[in-house]
C-alpha cells in the first residue's frame, strides 16, 4: 500500500520535471530561432557543408541568383552560394573553417534598419 503511494508520487514528480525540461527546451529554441535570424538558411546549409534543401533557393541557385524569398538583403556569403563559389572574404573563409558563419558580413537581421 505504502510502496503504491509512493511510487504515484515519484511519477508525478517525474512527470513535473520532464514539463520543467520540456518548457526549458523550449525556451531555449526560442531564443536561439530568434538569434539565428542573422545568417540566411543558405549560409546555414553551406557552413554545415550542404546545399540549401529549400526549393525557392534550389530554383534560384540554378538561375545562378541568391533567393530573394530567403535572402531579401543577400549578403557577400549568399551571393557566393549563389554563384556556386565559396566566398572569398577572409573573415569569411576563416569562420567557415571553424563550421561558422561570418557575423560580420551576416550581421543580425534586427541591428539593421529597414
Ligand atoms: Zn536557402
Ligand atoms: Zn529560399
Ligand atoms: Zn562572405
Ligand atoms: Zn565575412
């Protein structure tokens, strides 16, 4: 009977931490969606040494053109994605070797002025 009740109230805790965990979790997606606004999904793909997977940015990277759905103000990385180069800038170069994307050259969408 003991052994019962305690073992309900071990599940309930369990159950809080894991809500704790999840809400925590989330939060912290949040956060980190709203600071990855800076680098297009495209500098993303490269930087993880892939090709952007969206089909508006497969289609314009065909036509040799940045996707303007995606990147509305392209940087010097998005406009080399779309030549099919790598870009050249050093700073560039030296943050995609540490699997990074330049802040620099991507800087934060919300610092900009509209
Ligand atoms: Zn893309
Ligand atoms: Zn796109
Ligand atoms: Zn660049
Ligand atoms: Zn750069």
């Amino acid at each position: 009977m003991l052994d019962k009740t305690f073992s309900a109230q071990q599940r309930t805790t369990m159950k809080f931490t894991k809500t704790l965990t999840v809400m925590a979790c989330a939060a912290a997606f949040l956060l980190s969606t709203s600071g990855a606004m800076a680098e297009s999904c495209c500098v993303k793909a490269k930087v993880a040494g892939k090709d952007c997977k969206h089909p508006c940015c497969v289609e314009a990277h065909k036509a040799g053109k940045t996707c303007e759905k995606c990147q509305p103000e392209p940087s010097c990385c998005d406009k080399a994605i779309a030549a099919g180069k790598a870009c050249e800038h050093k700073c560039c170069a030296d943050a995609l070797k540490d699997k990074k994307v330049c802040e620099k050259c991507n800087p934060k969408k919300d610092e900009k002025k509209k």
